[in-house]
C-alpha cells in the first residue's frame, strides 16, 4: 500500500508541479507589468469564444459514443450534486453563520472544473485524455449553471452591488458547443460534417488547454498577500475542499466498487471533488463587486494547498 500511495502521489504532484510551473510563469509576467490586463483579457476572450468551443465541439463529434459511454447522462447530474454537497459541507462547517460568510461557502464548494482539472487530465493520462475531457465537459455540462447563478450569488453578496440572476452568465460559447455537439452525436447526425473539417476545428482546439492554464495563473497574478482572512476562515474553507468533500466522494466511490468497474471515472471524480476553487468567482467578484481580496487571497491559498491536498487524495484512492 505504501509503494501505491507514494507513486500516486509522486505521479500527482509531478503533473499539477507542470501545470503550476506555466501559472506562476504567467502570474510572473502579469506582476511585472510584462503582460497586461487588456492582453489576458483578449487571451481569456479567444479561450472562451474560439478554443474551448472547438475543443469540445471537436472531441465530442469524433470520440463520444453514447453506447461505450453508457452513464453519459450522469455526468451532469453529478456536477450539480458535487456542487451542493459541498456547498452543504460548507455551510455545516460554518454554522450558525454561514449567511455571514457567503463569499466563502462559494470559494469552499466550487472547484476549478475545466481550466485546472484539464490540463491534470492531460498530463497524467496523455493516452486517456480524449475520454477524460468527455467526461469534463460532460459534467461541467451540469456544474457551470451553478456555478454561474448560485455560486455568482454568494461570492458577490458582500457589497451592494447587483447580484441578481442574469441567464446570459451560462449560456457560454463552451455550453453551447456542448449542448449542439451533444443532441448531433445522440441524434446520429455527427456525419454530416466533413472529417477534414472537424480535425481542423480539432486542430484548433489542441490550443486551448496551454492557453487555459496561462490565463489561470495570469488571473491569479493580480491576487495580493497584503491582507489575508482570519486563521479560522482559511482553515474552514481548506477543511471542506480538501478534507470534508473528498473524502464523502472517496467513501461513495469505494463504497459501491466503482474502482474496479469505471476507474477512469473514479479518478476524475476524485480529481474534481480535491480541485482547487473555481477561477470563475475571481472574475465574478471584479465583474459584479464583492470583498476581491478577501476571496482572491482566499483562492491563492487554495491553490497552494492544492499541490498537496490533490495528490493526497489520487493517492490514497489508488492505494485502497
């Protein structure tokens, strides 16, 4: 058990250490004024509206097929239960308060599904990665409603500025190829596209991954150090992402044996449940108002904790 534990981690913490090298990489860059706002801005525009669409467009159309990937449909769903099982840990954890420390409760329960989760993926199972990121998209499918209606409530509710729902929030480009791929495969009509067209539209989306992560780190670039939350706050929230969630999911999954008969789904699973918070509060907070350095200095200490916590959890799974 020994030897499994620490080459799961060993395995881990050398792909996330690959992927924090680019985002401290871009952080760098953007702190010395090497590259600005408006740059990251315009490579976060071209990721979410041109990259990831055809990422997904792409990888669905040529390798989902709904009778090798029968529990498709529960993908979704279980994006939406991870977010509020950890959103139920959180406020338990918090209690009698949690009202007060909305912010926070969204910063613990929503994880970084798609930008960090992804490159994991592709790093620690290059030959696996076209069926890892269907499974990605396939549960960011049910998670990213959440994280842009809820999740956008409780990060901002700390000003006064305008929190209500806006339904533009989640009708991404990203959704949308998602959804239109999806009903093509399930309908039968994937066909209809030339195959010269979606491996260039695949071409295309290869960018997405190494553009994704630098726009991660350069996001978490502009977070200051200069006034962090209470001892209590920071141990809280680190206590429901990388105790309390998953280990729930790590019991669920030994529980019902789903090792043995889906470990590719297991894995990323546990990956998801042990991510670190979701760049998307970060932007919501400087689009929409709410305590920033609160929740940023929040994130970057997750994101430190992270390295560890992570390849933790793949490990003692993999050693069970």
């Amino acid at each position: 058990m020994d030897a499994l534990f620490t080459a799961g981690f060993l395995s881990m913490l050398q792909a996330l250490l690959r992927i924090f090298i680019i985002i401290v990489f871009a952080g760098f860059l953007v702190r010395k004024h090497i590259v600005d706002k408006k740059q990251i801005d315009a490579l976060s525009r071209l990721t979410v509206i041109v990259l990831l669409p055809s990422l997904v467009f792409s990888h669905t159309l040529k390798y989902f097929d709904p009778q090798q990937l029968s529990y498709w449909w529960l993908l979704p769903i279980l994006g939406v239960g991870m977010s509020f099982l950890g959103l139920l840990l959180a406020g338990t954890i918090f209690f009698p308060n949690p009202s007060k420390h909305k912010n926070l409760l969204a910063v613990a329960s929503m994880q970084n599904a798609g930008y960090l989760v992804l490159p994991i993926g592709k790093m620690l199972y290059p030959d696996n990665f076209t069926a890892f990121s269907l499974l990605t998209f396939l549960f960011i499918l049910g998670y990213n409603p959440i994280l842009w209606t809820l999740g956008k409530h409780l990060v901002t509710s700390t000003e006064t500025q305008d929190t209500s729902f806006d339904f533009k929030r989640i009708i991404t480009p990203p959704a949308v190829a998602n959804i239109i791929s999806l009903l093509l495969v399930l309908s039968g009509w994937q066909h209809i596209f030339p195959n010269m067209l979606v491996d260039s539209v695949d071409f295309l989306g290869q960018a997405a991954i190494p553009v994704a992560t630098f726009v991660l780190g350069a996001t978490l670039g502009n977070i200051s150090f200069k006034k962090l939350p209470s001892l209590a706050e920071i141990i809280k929230v680190l206590s429901v992402k990388y105790l309390l969630l998953p280990a729930v999911v790590l019991y669920v999954l030994w529980l019902f044996d789903i090792g043995k008969t889906a470990p590719l789904l297991s894995d990323f699973l546990i990956i998801q449940a042990a991510a670190a918070p979701a760049t998307g509060l970060i932007l919501q907070v400087r689009a929409y108002g709410g305590d920033r350095q609160k929740v940023g200095a929040m994130m970057l200490i997750a994101y430190i904790f992270c390295l560890l916590a992570l390849p933790f959890w793949i490990a003692l799974w993999h050693s069970l």
